[in-house]
C-alpha cells in the first residue's frame, strides 16, 4: 500500500475510518470524539485512550497514519 493511500486518522470520514478492519460506526465516533480531545500523534494512541483493542490496532497499524 502506498503512503497516499492511507486513512489519516485525524481527517478521515466517519465512513473512512468505518470501512478500517475492525471498525464499525461506533468505534469510529469513538475515533473521531477522541482526536476532537487531542490529536493522535501515532496510532497507538487509540489503544492508550482506550478507543480500540491491541487486536484491532494490529489490523488497522498498516493501514492509517496519524
């Protein structure tokens, strides 16, 4: 996957972050409510805050960036 192609996880749509492995509607208001607090500076922020499980930051890791 190219880095152009990746979901940036501070400006991607609730649509964008829903369609990530592992995401559904509500994980992604959970992304979009947690990066309106603070940006997410590496991915591993949404495991930190609580947003998302190890499991699924494991299948998104390759797949976003901060």
């Amino acid at each position: 996957m190219c880095s152009s192609d990746l979901i940036d996880l501070n400006s991607a749509t609730a649509e964008q972050l829903d369609a990530l492995p592992g995401i559904g509607p509500a994980t992604a208001a959970k992304i979009i409510a947690a990066r309106k607090k603070a940006p997410i500076l590496v991915a591993d922020d949404l495991l930190n805050r609580g947003v998302i499980s190890a499991r699924v930051l494991e299948q998104i890791s390759p797949l976003v960036t901060p």
